[in-house]
C-alpha cells in the first residue's frame, strides 16, 4: 500500500500557527526553526542480564532500551531535539564482562529534528545502565529527576532529566554525555504540497479537524468547556466564522452514523463549517486509547479513509492514542487507506515526529 502524500508535524505551532493557542502546558518540544540532521555517535552500555551468553535479539533489546532514554533530555535541552526512531544499531562489541555483568559499546546513525544552533555536534544524554537509573534516581518515594506529575517507571524515559532540581544522579557514574556528530539534511527548494490535488470528485475541499480532550472529565461541549483543547477549538472555529463560514451542530443520529458505537459509548461534539467547496468537520471528544475513545476511533478511521486534509490536535499517549493496530483491534474493522486520493495529514502532539513516522510510514510497502 502506497501512501500518495502524508506532512508530518512536530510542531506546536504551524500550519494553522496563526489560528491555533499556545497552551499553558510547557511543550516538550517545538519543532520551529528545526531540521533534520543524521547524529552518529559511538554508545556504550553496562547491563546485566539473565545469562552469561545472551542472545543477540537480547543485547539489541537492551541497546534499545537505552537509547529510549535519549527523548528526556533532549526535550529539556537549551537546543531541542526529537530522534525520529529510524536509527541503526551495528558493530556491537563486549568490553568487558563479569558473570553475567556486561560492559558493550555500538554505533549508532539516525535521524532526528535538531534545533538549528547546533552545528557539527550534538550532546546526547544516556542513562549508563537502563534497567537501574529509575531506582537510583529515586529520592525516598519522589523522583526528582523527571516530571513531577509523571513519576512512574514506565514514563521515566520520556521526561527524565538529570539538571531537574534535586535530582541526584551523577555524571560518568549514573549517566553520560556522548558528543554525536551532526550532518545536516539539506532541505528542498522545490517540494510543496498538491494542492491542486486535494478536492474530491464533486470539487470539494473535506478537511476534518480532530480535536482530543486535554482532561475527559471537562465538558464535552467545546463551546462551553474549560478543557484546555476547548481553546484551540473555539479560536480556530471563530477565525472560520469570521471569514463567511456557516456552522452547522451534528445531531446523535449524523454522529452514530459514522461512530458505530453503542449507546452507552460518550458522544463526541461535532459540526460541519462550511464555505463553498471548503468543508471542515469539527470533531472534540476523548482520544486517549485507554478512555471512552471508540466514537474518535470511528471519526479518525473516517478522516483516514476520506478527507482531503485531516488536521489531529490532541495527547500522543507516547503514540498509543493514534496506534493503527489498536484502533483496528478496537472497532474490529480495517482502516484501508485511499490509495487513489491525495491527502495531507497533520498531526499536532507531543513528539508527532517521532511516533507517526513510524506507524504510518509502515503503510507504504503493506
């Protein structure tokens, strides 16, 4: 399966830049005034494993989980940066090794969104030994080296820092800094959307614009929530309605006929704003893959299937919200992307970049 055209996004702010509001909430990591760069550098690892002579699919699962941990800093960092999840892993060596204690060194090459003020290198921040930093971190029963609200284990590796305040962990003994070299990828001259390719047969212009909840126990009316998301929603709807565009409020039965839900699954709100051959549907309701998500899962299947442009602004769930296997799993159908229609797909979440390339991307040869 072919793709025809996808523009991914990291950023906060962009496409709709001038629409969209900056939330209180400090993002992660803004891709403005970014490029892509291919960092090399050589890491080194100390794990212990179950045996003496672990097989190499093991010594590559703990390399992975290691470099998992390169995200913390680096959103925290003075120049950002977000690796995309393509790098290669090869010429892993043993150093040193004591019963079932090893000390392994690899290289590594891969892509990632860099802040432009770094020129030929890049200081990546690892963990020395993945599978013990969260516990020596710890500080009585509060990690002070990641997010203060996102203290458990499993979300360690993507808000970790070893500068946060009270955090205690040491350099060259709990942690290091690798100096990667940085090659610039020269950008385009020449590339730009299809524009011209994205009306349908009748001429029409559908972008479906999915706005996910910040917090699913605000009121699920847009118009009248305090939900974070609510702004964007309302400051992007007034811009439209200022420009001549008519608003026009789903009812139930519009809604369930594109969520096949049952009746106990939360409605989202939606409305269609409409100016001549420009057609954008508003979706705002609950997106994350573990909440009382199944109606977003239907509309985003939908915004797949057929918009022109489909517009997603809401949590990443460290990529799980938007996870195709899942959605599928979920509704107990195929989302069949439209081989034959030209589409832009944006996607405006935490770490955008180095999620949906990957899930999407593996579209293309499916």
């Amino acid at each position: 399966m072919t793709i025809k055209k996808i523009l991914f996004s990291t950023l906060a702010i962009g496409l709709f830049s001038n629409i969209y509001a900056q939330t209180p909430e400090r993002k992660l990591y803004v891709g403005s005034n970014s490029t892509e760069a291919i960092l090399e550098f050589t890491g080194a690892i100390q794990y212990k494993f179950t045996s003496k002579n672990p097989q190499e699919k093991t010594i590559r699962k703990a390399i992975e989980s290691q470099l998992e941990h390169i995200v913390g800093p680096m959103s925290a960092a003075t120049i950002t940066a977000v690796p995309k999840g393509d790098h290669i892993v090869n010429e892993i060596k043993v150093l040193e090794q004591k019963g079932t204690v090893m000390n392994l060194s690899y290289k590594y090459k891969g892509t990632a969104v860099v802040g432009n003020a770094a020129k030929d290198t890049y200081d990546i921040i690892m963990p020395i030994n993945p599978s013990t930093i969260y516990k020596t971190s710890m500080v009585g029963n509060v990690n002070p080296c990641t997010d203060a609200h996102y203290q458990s284990e499993g979300d360690f590796w993507y808000f970790w820092n070893p500068d946060n305040s009270g955090c205690k962990l040491v350099k060259d003994k709990d942690y290091f800094v690798i100096k990667a070299k940085l090659t610039r990828i020269v950008n385009t001259k020449i590339s730009y959307p299809e524009y011209q390719n994205l009306p349908d047969s009748k001429g029409n212009i559908n972008v479906h614009v999915l706005f996910g909840m910040d917090d699913v126990d605000n009121e699920k009316n847009p118009l009248l929530s305090k939900d974070i998301n609510s702004l964007n929603y309302k400051r992007f709807r007034s811009y439209l309605l200022r420009k001549g565009y008519t608003s026009t409020v789903w009812s139930d039965d519009q809604i369930r006929s594109i969520a096949k839900t049952q009746n106990d699954v939360s409605l989202p709100y939606v409305e269609t704003i409409q100016k001549d051959k420009m057609i954008y549907r508003f979706f705002f309701g609950p997106t994350g893959i573990d909440e009382n998500s199944q109606a977003f899962h239907w509309f985003y299947k939908d915004a797949i299937e057929n918009s022109s442009v489909m517009l997603y602004g809401g949590h990443s769930g460290l990529g799980g919200h938007l996870d195709l296997d899942s959605i599928e799993e979920d509704l107990g159908v195929k989302i069949n992307f439209n081989t034959k229609k030209y589409q832009i797909f944006f996607f405006d979440s935490c770490t955008s970049y180095r999620y949906y390339n990957s899930i999407f991307r593996s579209q293309e040869n499916s």
